[in-house]
C-alpha cells in the first residue's frame, strides 16, 4: 500500500481548506496566463486570486537542489535545450523563462522558495516529475525540505508511479499522495487523492462518489474545465485544476447563483 486511505474529508484540516466550500480551487503550475509559469510571481498572483491550493512539479538540478519545473528540458520555458537536471539551481534562477513582463526576471525557483512564498493555510501540491525521487536518499531530502507541513498534511505528492508514492510515503510518514492516472476508470484505492484525466469520469459516472465512499478526494485533469464545470459541481469533485483561479472562482460562484435562483424560483 501507498498509504492509508482518508478519513472523511473534515477530519483531514490539512485538506480542508477552512472558510472555503467544496470544490476547491488549485492553480496549475501558478496563475500562468498572467506569469511564466511555475514562477514565484505566476504563484503569487494565483494566491491574490484566491486559490486555495498550488501545484507545481519538481526535479533535480546538477547540484541536487529540488526546483520547479515542468519538462524534463529548459527547451519550451526558456530556448535552452539543457535537461534541468544538467543545470545548478542557480543557474536555473537565472535564466528568464517565456513570458516575463518586460523589465522583470523570473527564473526556476527552487521548492524552498515557493514554501517560504506560501502561507500556512494553502495546500501546496506537488507533482513530481524526476525519477530519482524514488531513491531512499532522495525521498528523504524532500521530507527535509517539507518539514512540518507535510506532517500537519498542508502538503501533497503526486504521481502516475505508484512505487514513487510508496517511497516518499515512507520516507514521510503522514504524506498525503495522490495518482494521476489516465487508463483506470475505477481509481486506485491505495492513495489520498485521485487525479483522474476526465474522459474517465464519463466512462464511470459513479467515479467520484466511489472515492467518496472510500474516504478519497478528487480532483479531475481537464484542460476544457470551464466547459464541463457544470458536470464537476454536480458530480461534487474535491478540488478543480486551473489555469486561472480568478476566472475559475467568478465561474462557480455564478453557477452557484444559478443553482440558487432555481431552487428558490427568483430570477438570475
């Protein structure tokens, strides 16, 4: 097993974001459509929209420093065709990804960063994309860098690799982990969070409400959210992933006026 699964979602506080309803919203690598993403500035301004909960992914630079960044290259962010993990973290930091506003710099920030930049309350989720995570050693420098907050769970792994969950799972006890996964339409039982590409919510109507039952949250991958957001509220999802939290948020707090209208018979 990976870890146990949940507990009824009140009973995880490291999970639940306190004062805001279901479902929550989590920024995909940052508020990138007005940032580069995975950057301290794209994180920051997704925490002035609102977000609930971050993600980002994480890999090795040449000098072992975890940092955030989505491919395995430099190559789409930034023109440089070096592997991130051929690069020292300082280096990284230097070289200004796609995107910057003019007269700004924004490079590849390291984990340590983003955890000082991220208040206590947010859920901070992180995909992780290197390999050698999965080494013991590895694993435990991420627990050393996450520290307490993944022990009061306000701090969670993600990964298509479930014996990578199961490595940084023991290395930190308490970790909560999450698969992604693209083939199953039952969902794995053996995680926390389920982060199922959405063509399997349509094959399996009942996918949320199994993990529920399960003790699971859910988060769908959909990059067309906005068109089904409506199916997402209905089907009472966990927790949406966007690329604009503003724009997420205005969204389901009209459907929610919507379904109030309805229900109460006045008018939208």
């Amino acid at each position: 097993m990976v870890s146990t699964p949940m507990a009824p979602a009140e009973d995880k506080p490291g999970l639940v974001v306190r004062g805001r309803p279901r479902p929550w919203v989590m920024s995909h690598r940052g508020a990138w459509k007005h940032a580069p993403e995975n950057s301290l500035a794209a994180f920051g301004i997704a925490l002035e929209q609102g977000a609930d909960m971050l993600e980002t992914d994480l890999w090795f630079s040449a000098d072992g420093e975890i940092v955030c960044h989505h491919d395995a290259t430099l190559e789409r962010m930034t023109g440089d065709p070096r592997r991130v993990a051929d690069v020292p973290a300082h280096e990284l930091e230097g070289v200004d990804l796609r995107g910057c506003p003019r007269g700004l710099r924004h490079g590849t920030p390291r984990l340590a960063d983003l955890l000082e930049l991220v208040p206590p309350p947010v859920v901070l989720m992180l995909e992780i994309k290197d390999p050698r995570f999965a080494e013991p050693a590895r694993a435990r420098q991420l627990a050393a860098v996450l520290g307490e907050r993944a022990a009061r769970r306000l701090v969670g792994v993600l990964s298509r690799d479930h014996n990578l969950l199961r490595v940084l799972a023991q290395a930190t006890p308490g970790l909560v982990t999450g698969h992604i996964s693209y083939a199953n339409p039952l969902g794995s039982a053996d995680t926390d969070l389920l982060g199922p590409y959405w063509p399997l919510l349509r094959l399996n109507p009942w996918y949320v409400a199994r993990a529920h039952h399960r003790g699971q949250l859910v988060c769908p991958l959909d990059p067309n959210l906005h068109r089904r957001l409506g199916t997402y509220l209905k089907m009472d999802v966990d927790a949406l992933l966007t690329d604009d939290p503003a724009e997420t948020r205005r969204l389901i707090d009209e459907l929610r006026r919507q379904q109030t209208a309805r229900a109460t018979g006045a008018p939208r």
